[in-house]
C-alpha cells in the first residue's frame, strides 16, 4: 500500500510530500537529512501557503513553467505542483550551489507530476 506523507495541512491546502512507486520520496528524505534551523525554514513556507494559499514573495516561492513551482528558503529549493483536491505535491528538492537551476532538478519534477497524475488516476497512488 502506497502511504499518503502529509508535510504540512493547512486551511486553504494540504502539502504532500511525492511518493514514487517504491514508496520513498527524494523531497522527504532531502528534507529529514538537513539540520533543523532549514527545516524550519521550509516549514514556515509550508505553513504560509497551506493557510493564506499564496506566497507574494518570489524570492521564497515562484513558478517556474510548465505547472511546476519551487520553495526557495535559502539555500534549499523544493519543487512542486498544484493538483485537484486542494493539494499541493511536493517532489524533489536540492541544495542551491550555482546561479542558475539545473535543468534536471526541473525535469525530475515533472517526471514526478507525470507519475502521480497516471497513479491518481488509475486510482493506484493513494491505495
């Protein structure tokens, strides 16, 4: 049975942390390694879209194309997607070390949505 991880569950969204088929999730398991002050920081994130449903500050959130969006608490990027039922998913993450994003961050995340779409909708993701 796949586990439904609830990162944050808030009055406007429900942040999930991505699981794939084998039940592990790069985003959690980057998030669980890192020391608690970062933690805190993405977690404050968290909370801030999960309860108001925007964050107006595109240095700590921004979209980044193709219906992926990034978490940016410094100098931690978590990447994500808003999908049906208030949710939002949260897939992949890393740690910022040069200016520009490496492309393949963005094409795990949607590798990610792609995959959590198909499982949703063959009714396997949740079950």
């Amino acid at each position: 049975m796949k586990q439904n991880i609830i990162a944050y569950s808030g009055t406007i969204f429900t942040i999930e942390w991505y699981m794939d088929d084998n039940s592990r999730s790069n985003a959690l398991n980057y998030f669980l390694e890192l020391p608690f002050a970062r933690q805190k920081k993405i977690f404050h994130l968290f909370r801030l879209l999960g309860n108001t449903g925007k964050i107006f500050n595109e240095e700590k959130f921004c979209h980044e194309g193709e219906q992926i969006y990034v978490f940016k608490p410094l100098p931690d990027r978590f990447f994500c997607f808003f999908f049906e039922g208030a949710k939002v998913i949260v897939t992949n993450a890393y740690e910022k070390k040069t200016a520009k994003m490496p492309p393949r961050e963005k094409q795990k995340a949607l590798i990610a949505k792609a995959d959590y779409v198909a499982r949703c909708k063959k009714g396997t993701y949740y079950g």
